[in-house]
C-alpha cells in the first residue's frame, strides 16, 4: 500500500484544510494511506487521518513562533518517517527562509517530497533566488504546478535542472465541501442581506493583486440597484484605501463589508447567497476563490488571465473581461444581470466543469502516475 502524507502549516487559517482534505480522499480511494499533518480535522474523519501538530504555532513573538514551527514540522516528518510513508506533499507559496525549513525537515529524515507550487512568484514579494533554486532543484523529487501558465512561468523563470520532474496537475473542485443547497431568500435572512437584493460577492484575502479597486470603479457604471458584498481579510494591505473608494465613488449605500476572516460555515452560506462572484485579479496563478464559487453552483466573472482561461469559457461556464478594465467589467456585470436564463446557463455549465474536469478522484491519480513515472 502506498503511503502518502501532507504537511501543511497553513491549514485552516487560509482554506488550505478543505484542499488537504479533498486529496487525501482522493488519494484514500485509489487504495493509498493518507495522513495530514497540519492544524484541521476536515472532512471523513472516521476514514481519513487527521494529525493537529500545527495548533498554535503562529502565536507568540517572532522567537517562539520559529521554535513552535521547527518543533512541530520535525513532529510531522518524524512521524510521516516512523509509518514508512512513501511520499510527503509540501504546498508553497514563496521561498524564504521559513519554507526552506519545511521542505528541508522531511528531508533531513529521509523522506521523498513533492512540492505544489501555488504561487510561482510569492505576493509578498519575499522570494529568495538561492532558496528556490536550492528547493527546486536539490530538495524536491517532484514539482506540482497547477495549469500551463504555471508551468510556463516556472520553467522560464528558475533554472530547473531537471524539468521532467515538474509535472501539470490541476487544483481540484470543492464539491466534497459544499453542504446542501438551501433557498437563496432564507440564507440571504441568515446573513443579513435583503432577500429581493442583487449582490456580487468579493470573497478571499484582500491583497492588492486581488483587483477590489478595479471592482469598485467598475460599481459607478452598473445599475444602482446592485450592490456588492466584501467578505475577507487584508493580507499585506490597507482596507482604508478601499473606503475612500467607496466614499469618493458614493457607494456607501451599495457596499455591504465583512472585513474579517471568514469561517467555513459563513461561506458557504455567502456564495449560495450571491447572484455572482467577481474576481477582478490583476495577478493569479491558479485561484481557490474561482473553482469554489464554480463548485457551490455561483457564476463567476473574472479577469481573462492565462490562468483564469484555462478554466472558464467565456459565455459558457463564466465569463471574462479586460484585466484591469473597469468598463469592460461593468459592461460584463450589467450583461450578466439582464439576463437571467444566462446566468443560470453559466452556473449549471461551471457545476459540469467542476464534475468532469476538477475531480479529486482523477486529479489524485495524476499524483499516482507520476509517482510511478
């Protein structure tokens, strides 16, 4: 039996315990033994292997934050090396010295590793060229990139010396996390929206990537009738900066804020309540926010970048507009809202999408394949 583990130091505090979940059940039904070490217990817990090393890690001054984290990821590798796991799967999302640590460790014990490449070139903009070097090409057997756009830019941008071991495997859906759907009109009473109301929903971490200024301009030039709905954290940003948007453009009566981290519970219940998630990216890599929206059934409008193309089709299961352009988002918005046969049509088409294309089931036999390649 194949023994695969999942160390994962973010976990819940960023939507990371519903992706960990979802492969580990994916992985489960091939016939492998998953384990996740992280700070979750997510979903099948009678069947799936939950192991918390990660709980309160992040807490504490800079000192005992680094101490907590060394000490729990040797926990994990430890443990991932006593049960004789064949392959420990790493998430990252910039290269410093911190993540240096987390792939370093299972090394350290003997471990082979792959890492997902969420974010080829870190938000944060803290990067370190000799760390990525070193974690690409000396401390990973394997490199997951989620899409093409990905893997172009990886491969073009590090000197891997190896680039066979970069393999394409999609970011699954979120079906596996999504509760029964309920009417709009009574989730809508349980947030706190009004029930005859048109809502867009902004969900995820407000960083500046994210777009939420192109999103306000493109507010002024849709109907008033229209409001939007901000539900996340800032992360590395300003919200107030985005107030004096919403004063200068006179949209206080048609921006509710949830300035805030979301629960999983509240989620849901904000995407079954939204006509439509806008995702205004200005930079993506591959985006959570868009295949979860796809997977509880919401319309999506976004950005045409690469990565965002390779999933939605442009009037068939979401749609499209001029990154950074905020008319042509608004004349998209108002589209959308005028018709709405097409909105269900697109909402119906991203659920086919999610169930045909982002199973975890197939996606988890790629990591399989590779494996044995």
């Amino acid at each position: 039996m194949c023994k695969i583990a999942i160390i994962d130091h973010v976990g819940k505090k960023a939507g990371m315990d519903c992706y960990d979940s979802s492969l580990m059940k994916g992985l489960q039904q091939h016939g492998c033994y998953t384990t996740v070490y992280s700070n979750f217990v997510g979903i099948d817990p009678q069947t799936l292997t939950y192991r918390i090393c990660y709980e309160g890690h992040s807490k504490g001054n800079a000192l005992v934050k680094f101490y907590r984290f060394i000490r729990a990821t040797c926990i994990a590798a430890y443990q991932a090396r006593k049960e004789k796991t064949d392959l420990v799967i790493l998430h990252l999302f910039s290269a410093n010295a911190v993540t240096l640590l987390l792939v370093f460790i299972p090394k350290l014990f003997g471990l082979k590793t792959v890492v997902i490449s969420h974010d080829v070139f870190s938000f944060a903009k803290n990067d370190s060229k000799i760390i990525k070097n070193i974690i690409y090409n000396t401390l990973s057997n394997y490199i997951v990139v989620h899409n093409s756009y990905s893997y172009e830019t990886l491969i073009n941008s590090v000197h891997i010396k190896n680039s066979r071991k970069v393999v394409i495997i999609k970011h699954g859906g979120y079906v596996d996390h999504v509760g029964q759907r309920t009417t709009k009109e009574k989730v809508r009473r349980e947030v706190g929206l009004k029930e005859d109301e048109k809502y867009i929903l902004f969900f995820g971490q407000i960083k500046k990537v994210k777009g939420l200024d192109v999103l306000l301009d493109a507010m002024r030039q849709v109907s008033n009738d229209i409001k939007l709905v901000i539900a996340g954290k800032p992360w590395k940003d300003d919200f107030s900066v985005y107030d004096e948007l919403i004063e200068k453009y006179g949209l206080e009566n048609r921006v509710i804020k949830m300035i805030r981290f979301i629960e999983n519970s509240e989620r849901e219940k904000l995407f079954f309540a939204a006509d439509v998630n806008v995702l205004p990216y200005r930079t993506i890599y591959s985006s959570a926010v868009l295949l979860m929206a796809m997977s509880h059934g919401v319309p999506v409008i976004t950005s045409d970048l690469a990565a965002n193309a390779e999933i939605i089709e442009d009037g068939e299961n979401g749609m499209l507009f001029k990154s950074e352009n905020a008319d042509d988002l608004a004349l998209k918005i108002n589209l959308f809202f005028q018709d709405q046969s097409f909105s269900r049509t697109m909402a119906d088409n991203a659920m086919k999408t999610i169930r045909s294309d982002y199973d975890w089931y197939i996606i988890s036999r790629e990591y399989l394949k590779m494996i044995n390649d």
